[in-house]
C-alpha cells in the first residue's frame, strides 16, 4: 500500500507525499501557511558516506518494533541471524511496529553486503499501517539476499527513524542436492557441476560450498560464516 497525498487536495497540514520517495534519501512535506498557500518542504533521510540511506543516522522515534519468524511462531532478536535455508529459501520474516501517535508509518528494509570487491545493497520501502504485520518474506518475491540488514519504522513526514538491525545468512544444501539442481536446471551443461565444485572450495571433506563455512558465527558483520562465497556459480 502506498499513500500519495499532493499538496492541492485540501492543504491539511501535514500530509505528504510519499511511496516512491521513501525508498530514496528524503521525502516532501506538504505544509500549509497562515495566508492557506501550501508549499512542500524536503525532509532529507540520514545517508551514509557512500550516498546509501542510513536510518540508524537519524534520531530515534517513539515506535516499538517486534520480529518474527515463520509466521509469527517464532521471535527474532536484534543482532541475531535469519537464516536461508538449505531448500534453498529465505527467511520467513514478519515486522510489527507499534507506534502510540501514527496511523500509518514509512517501513524500510536495507540489505547490505560488502565484502572484498563487493558492495551488494538492496532497499525495501513502503508505507504501512501502524500496529500491524509488515511481511517482509514477500518483498523477496523468489530473489535471494543476504547481509548485515536494518529495518527501520517512522512516522510518515518525520526526520527520526527506530531501527532494528539483524543479519541474513545461508546454510549450505547437502552435496547430492546440490549436485541435482544443477543437472536438472542447466539444461545438458556437463562442466557446470564442476565449475561449481572449483569455485565453491573444499572443507571438512565436502564442496558445493555456496556459503563459507569458517568463523566463529556470532552474527557480527565482521563475522563471515555462512555469508556468500566468491564465484559465478554459488548461490549469492
């Protein structure tokens, strides 16, 4: 759901426009004037070095945030992982932000991984309503993402943002299903298991090592197990 809200229709203070706005580094502010003239004021999101949208810059706003896993069976804690599993699928994940003074809140998803050359950044946003499940699995849709990840709530108009930081990371498949996938999917290509075998490595007598298998895994962003390994043919 998005909301989009001009400044021509009603000049109520207050509303803005956003949707395609929250998913950029600031957002307008429809205002409107003593003499009843609207105009729009630019509020700036936080923004890291790099020019990415960083709500944990912001200061933080009066909202509750609460996540689960697996439809709501299970509670995931900030810094804790979410894990892909060995299927492979991702991590089934529902956000409940609770806000005591908004109907509705800008939901934002950041997913980031930067890693020897890389720098994989993917943002999620919309506009949500306050007090009810935002259900982050289906922002996937059948792509697959994993990083250091920060979900932040604010209200709609508002340069404060709470934030929620966790980690999503990839168990391996077991070697035959692996293998399977990718006889079955690469259409007769006889050397693809093998460039698959040669770029995922070797460890503890086993390969098709799409996510490492090293570390001491503790969820830290310094921390690489189970992040992806390099190489076209792993599951990134």
């Amino acid at each position: 759901m998005t909301l989009s809200i001009m400044c021509d229709e009603g000049f109520q203070e207050g509303y803005c426009e956003v949707g395609i706005y929250a998913c950029k580094n600031y957002i307008d502010y429809c205002r409107v004037n003593q003499d009843h003239h609207s105009y729009k004021k630019t509020i700036y999101l936080g923004i890291d070095s790099s020019g990415i949208p960083d709500d944990t810059l912001l200061p933080d706003c009066d909202i509750t945030i609460s996540v689960f896993l697996e439809d709501s069976s299970l509670t995931l804690y900030e810094n804790q992982c979410a894990m892909i599993s060995m299927t492979p699928t991702m991590p089934d994940i529902f956000a409940l932000p609770m806000s005591m003074n908004d109907d509705y809140l800008i939901g934002r998803l950041k997913i980031r991984y930067n890693r020897s050359n890389r720098n994989d950044y993917k943002l999620f946003c919309d506009t949500i309503l306050n007090n009810a499940f935002w259900d982050v699995y289906e922002l996937f849709d059948t792509l697959f993402y994993g990083g250091e990840a920060v979900l932040s709530f604010s209200p709609l108009c508002d340069t404060c943002a709470t934030t929620f930081r966790f980690s999503i990371r990839g168990y391996n498949p077991e070697e035959y299903d692996a293998e399977s996938y990718i006889e079955d999917s690469l259409d007769g290509k006889w050397y693809a298991k093998y460039v698959a075998i040669h770029e995922s490595g070797w460890r503890n007598g086993r390969t098709f090592l799409q996510f490492n298998e090293i570390g001491s895994y503790n969820c830290d962003s310094s921390d690489i197990k189970y992040t992806p390994n390099w190489g076209d043919m792993c599951v990134e």
